[in-house]
C-alpha cells in the first residue's frame, strides 16, 4: 500500500491525469453556486495555474429543455479550456442523457454533484443528498459514466464531487468513492465536511486521507479551506491527495491556483518557494475592470452592475483600507459609476472616510 508521504512526494508539482484527461497542472477551479460563471473562470484562468474549470452546477432538466438560466450557467468560450461541466440530480435516465450534451457541448470531463448542501439543489433529489444512499448513487455514477464513455469514444472522463457524509453519524465517503472507482468514475473530490457543517469549522483532513486510502488508483483531490500556497501543501501533505480543488480562496484572490501551483513546482525542485509577488493594486483593479467586462460580454449590463455590486467585498479583501470604495459600489445604479469610482481609487481616492463623515456614520 503507497503511504501518504509517497503519494504526497508523487503528486507534488505534479500535472493531473483524471483517465484519458492530461492536464497542466494538479489545481483545479471549484463548481460554486452564483459565482464561477463564464467571466470569473477566463479572469482566474488569466493568471495561470488553472488545470482545470467547473461550470456552476446545471440542472440536467434545464439544459435538455433549453432553459436560458441553464444555458447561461453552461456557457464557455475558447479562452475558458479545458472546462468540466457539472450535474446534479438523481434521475438516472435525465442525468444520463444530460452528460451525453455536455459532451456534445465540448466538455472535457463531466462531474456529478454529490456534495452541495444548499437547499434548493439537496431538496430536488441532488447534490449532497446522494450520500444518504450510497448503493443506489454508485448505481447512478455507473450509468452516467457509461453515458459519457459511449458518446466521448472514452475521450472525456465522468468525475464525482462529495462531501465526507450528510452528518457525523454517516461518514460514508472512503466507502462510496470505492464503490464510485469501481463503476467507472476517474476522479474524486472530497470537500472535507459533513453536509450538516455545510462551511462550519475546520476541514477535515483526515477524513480526506481515509478517502485517499480507500481507493485502487483513481486520483483524489482534497477541497475545502484552500486559501494559500501553504494549506494546499499542507492539505497534500496530510492527505495524500493528487491536488486540490480551489473555491472561495480565489473570490477575493483569482491568482491563489498560479501561487499554488507555483509553491509545487518550487517544493518538486528542492529550492525556496519561489512565488510570484502579489499583483500590484493596479493590476488588481484592471482584474475587476476586465470581469466587468466580461460579464457585459456574455451576459448584460444588469448581470454585470448586480455581480460587481456583491463580488466587491471579496474582491476589496485585498485592496487595503477601501470602505468608500465599496460603499461607492453599493450605491451605484450604474456602470459608468462603477468605472468612475474604480478610476478615483487608481488615482488615490476612495481609501478613508473623510474624519467628520466617518464620525457621523458611527453616530
């Protein structure tokens, strides 16, 4: 049996291969509801380190019928390559066959949302409700990857995303992702949580490293609590697992997948970590610039000012002092105000409130 610190020294600095699937790196951008659309993959992607992205979660309904919801979700773009597309849901026939257009639709994997906890996928029969039953879940991975194999000529792999179990009482992921290896899943990833912690505490990285230890030979990825160069090495360490999946650390850093897959390469070679320095503000700004743009581009001015208006507290995480900035945001019923207070920040504005105007806010 490999141990841990084998696998770790293997993986490190170590391209992925998720079956036929040959990737650049082993950093991947995590599936998150209401925020990995189209723009923010090509801005993360713009820094480097992306092996590989996730569509938002798509309801396989919704993109047989068409639904303009869904459609947008699926959208890509060449600059947005490779891309997996996930699913969720429980019906073995709809699920099947919505893997078969995701395929049609240029996916290069196709993955099965065992994991989310929000209510509104957990409650239509998906997402990390599947741990409950985890026969009759192998049974659907089998059938969906089959679906896959046969309309790719087994040139895109079907991959699995879990959470440890639905509570503590149910641990049930070592178990289910054996189970998933056998019928025909090339990967999984494990968000080291239960699904009653939804975010709550601490990942739980043993628990990625039982399920690390329970497979044969497909690679797993650990997921949860990835915010540095130093938590995904020390989540690889601790773990064993083949690389990480990446998903709130890049809302407010889109560069966090280069940093950490540059800290591989360096510890792959022996020598310091030799991460590229922060972006400077100015490329900062040019980031939010350039996913405004984006999302105009793809969806419409509405989406755009609405995104921006909820991504600026991520994205002025890393800004320094910018509370008017962000309350400029907030105020804006407009685009063009929106490009006109990022330009007063570039020129030194928007940093503090005015003395007498932060006493009266505090009043």
């Amino acid at each position: 049996m490999t141990t841990p610190d084998a696998a770790t020294e293997r993986a490190i600095g170590a391209p992925l291969s998720i079956g036929p699937l040959r990737l650049e790196t082993n950093v991947l951008l995590a599936p998150v509801a209401n925020y990995c659309d189209l723009a923010f993959r090509i801005v993360v992607r713009s820094f480097g380190g992306v092996g590989l992205a996730c569509t938002d979660l798509l309801s396989p309904h919704g993109v047989l019928r068409g639904n303009q919801q869904s459609m947008d979700l699926a959208r890509t773009d060449p600059r947005d390559q490779p891309l997996c597309m996930q699913l969720y849901g429980r019906d073995e026939g709809i699920l099947s066959e919505a893997a078969r257009w995701a395929v049609d639709q240029g996916a290069a994997a196709v993955d099965i949302n065992m994991g989310c906890p929000v209510d509104k996928v957990a409650k239509k029969n998906g997402g990390s409700l599947l741990l409950r039953d985890p026969c009759a879940t192998a049974r659907l991975a089998e059938r969906v990857a089959t679906a896959v194999r046969e309309a790719s000529g087994g040139a895109v792999p079907t991959t699995a995303k879990v959470r440890l179990g639905w509570d503590d009482h149910s641990i049930v992921a070592p178990r289910l992702a054996r189970d998933l290896e056998r019928a025909g899943i090339a990967m999984v990833t494990v968000h080291g949580r239960t699904t009653e912690q939804r975010f709550r505490g601490d990942v739980r990285l043993s628990g990625i490293a039982e399920v690390v230890a329970a497979v044969d030979a497909i690679p797993v990825l650990g997921n949860g609590d990835v915010t540095s160069p130093e938590s995904a090495l020390a989540m690889m360490r601790a773990t064993g697992c083949a690389g990480v999946m990446i998903g709130r650390g890049a809302f407010s850093r889109p560069w966090l997948l280069r940093d950490v897959w540059a800290a591989q390469l360096a510890e792959r070679t022996g020598g310091p970590h030799r991460i590229p320095p922060e972006p400077t503000e100015g490329r900062k700004i040019d980031a939010i610039e350039r996913y405004i743009e984006l999302m105009r581009e793809f969806r419409d001015d509405r989406y755009a000012l609405a995104h921006i208006r909820r991504r600026i507290s991520w994205f002025a995480k890393t800004l320094g002092p910018c509370k008017p900035l962000k309350a400029r945001f907030n105020e804006a019923s407009t685009l063009a105000e929106i490009h006109e207070a990022l330009a007063t920040f570039r020129a030194g504005g928007l940093r503090r409130f005015p003395a007498r105007a932060a006493a009266t806010t505090a009043a």
